[in-house]
C-alpha cells in the first residue's frame, strides 16, 4: 500500500482531539508484539479507528484486546502522527494476554525486534520512534 507522505509530530494535545486512529507499538514479556490479519500474509503494530466517544487510551485499550489479546494494558502517548489524518502512537505494556477474539486477526507474533514483511512501510519508523523513547527514558 502506497501512501502519500507520513509525517511524525510531537505531542500537542490541541490536536489530539482531531485525531482519529491510534496505533500501538507493544510489548509483552519483553518481546514486541505484532498482528497478522486474517486477509495478509504480513505484520503490522495493532491499531484502529478512535471510536465516537472514546478518548485515545479507550481506544488503544479496544483495539489492543481486539487484535492482540490483552485484557491488561498501560499506554503512553508518544508522538502524533498523520498519513491521511492525524492519529496518535503509543507504546503499550501488555501485562495480560488472554485468547485472541475472533475478529479480523489472524494470529499474532512476539518478536525480540521489528519483523522485515510488514503490511505498511511506515510501521518501521514508527517502531523506530517508539523504540527509541522508550530506550532514551530507560537510560
């Protein structure tokens, strides 16, 4: 899938009501955590339409469980983003996983880092940039 350009913002909560999808780099047992959806052969970081009413930790904790999982979470904002709209990238801990929901994922995968078949380019640099704050506050 070819997008036009994405781009990578710093936090600025002015804009996070605009923001309509929420994406999550996520780790589990200190492996990253990635989906693989039913109709693709490739890997992609959970996430998912901010539904009507739903702030962002709602809907990262909706989408985690839908496509991972996991029934307990933390999740910190990182960086907006936008591809077609704006969206916000988390990193979350999964403390708990339970049996993956029979909705649209296939299956997921622990990995000790970023898979190379991923089903959109950008996910690297958002692993990239999660990766990297993360290891900067634990340092």
């Amino acid at each position: 899938m070819a997008f036009k350009e994405v781009k990578l913002y710093d936090l600025d909560y002015s804009i996070v009501p605009e923001c309509t999808r929420v994406v999550c780099a996520c780790k589990y047992k200190d492996k990253w955590v990635f989906a693989k959806h039913k109709d693709r052969d490739t890997w992609e970081l959970p996430g998912g339409h901010i539904e009507q009413g739903e702030d962002f930790i709602t809907a990262g904790m909706r989408e985690l469980f839908e496509e991972t999982g996991a029934t307990r979470v933390k999740i910190q904002p990182i960086c907006l983003y936008s591809v077609s709209t704006y969206g916000l990238l988390c990193y979350a801990e999964i403390e708990k996983l339970e049996k993956l929901p029979d909705f649209e994922i296939a299956q997921i995968g622990l990995f000790d880092d970023i898979p190379l078949n991923l089903t959109y380019s950008f996910h690297k640099m958002f692993f990239d940039k999660v990766k990297s704050v993360i290891e900067n506050k634990n340092t």
